[in-house]
C-alpha cells in the first residue's frame, strides 16, 4: 500500500503538554513502519504521525542467506524517512527493531551501519520471543471483553508469531508463544516457481498447518468456544478491508474490527479465484500485495483450521504500539 500518513485521536484521551513524544520502528521482512505517540492520561496514546512503506528487506534471503544490496538501498532510503519526521516531531525517546529478515541475514551489521550512519538511528535486532512479547504488549487492549483470552497472531514477512493470551481476573497473562520462520514472503518464494492458484494455495496452507501443529499441541488448555482470534499484520488487515468491501484500505475502518471467520475464509476464496492481475485490481491489496496476499491467505487459513475460533478481530497494530506503550511508561528493556 505505499506510503501512507495519518493522524488520529483516541478517543478520551487528552494531550499533556508534559509528556514527551515517543517514537517506534518496526523493520519486518517486507514493511518498514514508522509510529509516532503523545502519551495521555490512563496509558493512552495520541498517535500523531505514521509512516509506511514496503522495503522487501528480505528478498531473496532464503536462498543467499544475506540481505540484497538493493533490499538494504530501499531500507536505509524509508528510514531516512523515518529519521526525518522523527527529528521533526521533536519525539526524545525512540526505539527501532529489526525482526525476522535482519535476525537471519549473515550481514546484517552492513544494514545497522548503514543506518547509523546515514540516518543516525540505532536499529536493535529483536529476538523471536521479543517480538511476540511486544505484539502481544501491543494488541493486549483489543482482546474482547466477553472472551476469556484471544490467539494473537502476527504474520509477517519472513516470520509468524502465536501468542495464546488469557484474561485473569483484571489482568491479562501471556499463557504461552511460538514463533515459525515462514511469512508471506518466504512463502512466496518457497512457491515461486508458478501461478499461485487454487492448487498453490491448498499446498501451502497444508504446509503452514503441519508447521504449526505442534504448537496447537502444546497450548492444550487453549478453548476455541471461549477465544477469539486476534490478528495483526498486512495480511489480516487486507483481508477484514476486502471483506469490509472497502475501495481503498483506511485504518480507522479496519483497526478494531470483529468478523466471523468463516466470512473472512469466503474471502480467501475469492481472492485464490482470481489471478495476479485480478488481485492487483482490488483496492485493498493493489500490485504490491499482488503476489503475497495467497501466502498470507494460506498462513491465516491453517491458523483458523488449527485455532477454530468463531470470531477474529483485527488490530492495526502490533510491534509499534508496544514498544510506544513501554516508552510511554518508562519501562524500555
């Protein structure tokens, strides 16, 4: 989707002209996103600017095991970009994670000199457990009060992450997390040697099932009946815009919202039916997403077949929220 800004006020919060801006990076596989936060009363955030663009940090990764010269070209120029608005926000403490693709990557220090050095940013990579920590810190207030806990959910390029959350009495407990080294855009490579059809897309969602097989087993106590599916990332907010009939992708639209999941699997069909051409075409994914929409269509599929939750609710958030509400507080690691 491109570069994209935004401002927007939570409800009921309100500025104090004491608390500091705050600022976050999130570096994935394929998006590079940028958030900027006025910390108000009762832990809430005024987000008062946002960046996005797409990077493909991770392309060709899997095969070369290091980051593509023109993959890490296109990074440092969107986090310039970054280092900009966040110089001009006047933001005072900020925090910029790499995750999946600079964790795998044997030179993956030419990307944090280079950013040093031509941004002044000090870009940390995260672990997997760190990222799941930070989703779920993130995603933590759209779990649905009537539920006893939610499967977090985090599909990213080169990694996805599960995080079975669970309310106890006023507070909410991370039960137990796994993370799998395929995203969309491993995926789609792993697969790239042909049209991502109907067939395409039934191979890779058997895959990503018996991947995460096992960690459906180990979450024993898990209650479909009793949880929801709580999904963050470009896959799952594309889904809920397509469903949404959306013709163009809006985050006020999107973010929060509940759908069925057997609506959101009627979804998955029409998009597997059409071809790249005709993906491209829908507003809400556009040529960008073109070729990772049936890999992010698989992942999810197997997650719902695995977790058969009634309801997924859609957070167009994540890693940046988190790492925001953990400034805000003071609390960094």
């Amino acid at each position: 989707m491109g570069d994209s800004t935004e401002r927007e006020r939570v409800r009921g919060a309100r500025r104090s002209p004491r608390a500091p801006l705050v600022a976050a990076i999130d570096l994935g596989t394929n998006n590079c996103r940028l958030l900027i936060a006025q910390p108000a009363r009762g832990g809430a955030l005024r987000i008062v600017d946002s960046f996005s663009r797409i990077v493909r940090l991770g392309e060709g990764l899997a095969a070369s095991g290091e980051l593509a010269p023109a993959a890490i070209d296109r990074t440092v120029a969107a986090l310039k970009i970054c280092a900009e608005r966040i110089k001009k926000s006047g933001a005072r403490r900020v925090r910029a994670i790499a995750t999946h693709a600079s964790r795998n990557a044997r030179n993956a220090q030419v990307l944090i000199d280079r950013v040093a050095a031509e941004t002044g940013l000090t870009l940390e990579i995260v672990s997997a457990d760190e990222e799941a920590r930070l989703a779920a810190i993130g995603c933590a207030p759209l779990i649905g009060h009537r539920h006893a806990g939610a499967l977090v959910f985090d599909v990213g390029g080169g990694s996805t992450e599960v995080i079975w959350m669970r309310r106890r009495k006023a507070e909410i407990e991370t039960v137990q997390s796994a993370s799998e080294p395929v995203g969309v855009v491993s995926l789609a490579e792993m697969h790239g040697g042909g049209p991502q059809d109907r067939a395409c897309y039934e191979r890779m969602r058997a895959e990503m099932t018996a991947l995460f097989a096992p960690a459906r087993d180990a979450m024993a106590g898990f209650a479909p009946q009793t949880h929801h599916l709580l999904g963050t990332s470009g896959t799952v907010t594309t889904l809920a815009g397509v469903a949404l009939g959306l013709d163009r992708y809006v985050r006020a639209k999107v973010d929060g919202t509940w759908h069925a999941c057997a609506d959101i699997l009627r979804t998955i069909d029409r998009i597997v039916a059409l071809d790249r051409d005709g993906r491209a075409a829908v507003g809400c994914i556009g040529p960008d997403r073109a070729d990772l929409v049936v890999p992010g269509c698989a992942i999810f599929a197997a997650i719902a077949t695995l977790w058969p939750c009634a309801q997924l609710r859609v957070a167009d958030r994540g890693l940046r929220e988190g790492i925001l509400r953990e400034l805000a507080a003071g609390a960094r690691r």
